[in-house]
C-alpha cells in the first residue's frame, strides 16, 4: 500500500473513531457504487450524515477541508442519492459533513469535524 493510500486508511479510521465517540452511529464506511465512494455514513441523533475524511500529513497544500470544492460537493450529493436509493434507512435530515485531520509526524492528530458543508 502507498505512503498516501495509508494516510487515508489511517484517516478514516480516526474519523469514525472520533464520530462515534462523540455520539454518532456508523452505518456505512467506504460504500461503493459506479458514481464513487463515501468515506463514511453515520446517523447523528435522527440526522444522517454522509462524511467525507480528508487526511493530511502538513499543510504545505493548505487545510485538509480546503481540498473540498463545489465539484465535490456535487459528487457527494450525487453519492449520498445513490447510498440512500439501496438503502432502507429514514431519518429526519441528511447533512453532508467533513472530517478534516492533520497527522503530522511524532504528533497527536488534529482532528475537526465540520458538519453540514453542503
């Protein structure tokens, strides 16, 4: 696995950590379907939240949370309509969230959660 695939893995694995202890319930982790993939789907209280992780090692290239663009966003839309199309699952709202997480070398990570993006 590259350097980079393993930053990833190891994000996500942060972020649903954290999701659940703060909470929220993990329904889904890297559900795929032809139009993608969603990192994460997680029920908060009666809301659904479909979370998109992104991982960073410095911030040389800006924030993580900074990587999502309204491309993007639409993408997670289009993703969270596919997820919600399978899926025998009613709650109240729907949210699409971001996890943002900085890992840097010898440190503990910086992990914010920014709900409702989009």
């Amino acid at each position: 696995m590259a350097a980079k695939d393993r930053v990833g893995r190891t994000g996500e694995e942060l972020a649903r950590s954290w999701l659940e202890r703060n909470g929220m319930e993990i329904l889904d982790a890297n559900w795929r379907c032809p139009v993608g993939e969603l990192d994460i789907v997680a029920l908060d209280g009666d809301e659904l939240a479909f979370v998109e992780v992104k991982t960073r090692t410095s911030t040389a290239f800006g924030h993580p949370a900074e990587s999502i663009t309204r491309a993007k966003l639409a993408r997670l839309r289009r993703l969270a309509g596919s997820w919600l199309e399978a899926h025998e699952v009613h709650a109240s709202g729907m949210r699409i969230d971001v996890v943002a997480i900085l890992q840097r070398r010898g440190e503990p990570p910086l992990i914010e959660h920014v709900p409702g993006v989009g």
